[in-house]
C-alpha cells in the first residue's frame, strides 16, 4: 500500500492522505519507504518516518535541508 501511495502522489490531498497513514500506525518497512520517499522527493514523509524509527538528527536535518521548520521541533 505504501508503494502505491508513494508512486502515485499528485495533490496536496493525496500526500495528506500519505502522511495519515503513516501517522496512523500502518505497518510498513520503514528502510524500503525510506528509499521510495527520496526516489519521488516526498520528504515531509522521510521526515515522519525517521522521526517513527527515532532517528531524530536525521529528521532535523532533512527538515531544516528542506524547508520543513515545524517538522524540525
């Protein structure tokens, strides 16, 4: 499901969409979404999904690389 969502996100809706499932607890392995979120430059949810694995720095600094200030706290 998450490929689907990942190779597919046109609108703000749809990403939207992308980020509530990720937020909802949908199971999902983080390192493959890791590599599709980059290869589309869906960052915001690289963000939520280290933030998910506890990789705070890595969060922090995609944020900040990307504009995503209120990610970045």
């Amino acid at each position: 499901m998450i490929f689907f969502y990942a190779t597919t996100v046109r609108t703000k809706e749809q990403k939207e969409e992308l980020m509530e499932l990720i937020k909802g607890g949908l199971y999902f392995d983080e390192d493959f979404a890791l590599r599709l979120f980059k290869r589309h430059g869906l960052h915001e949810a690289q963000i939520l999904v280290y933030g998910n694995m506890g990789l705070y720095r890595e969060a922090v600094n995609l944020a900040l690389d990307n504009g995503q200030y209120a990610l970045a706290k």
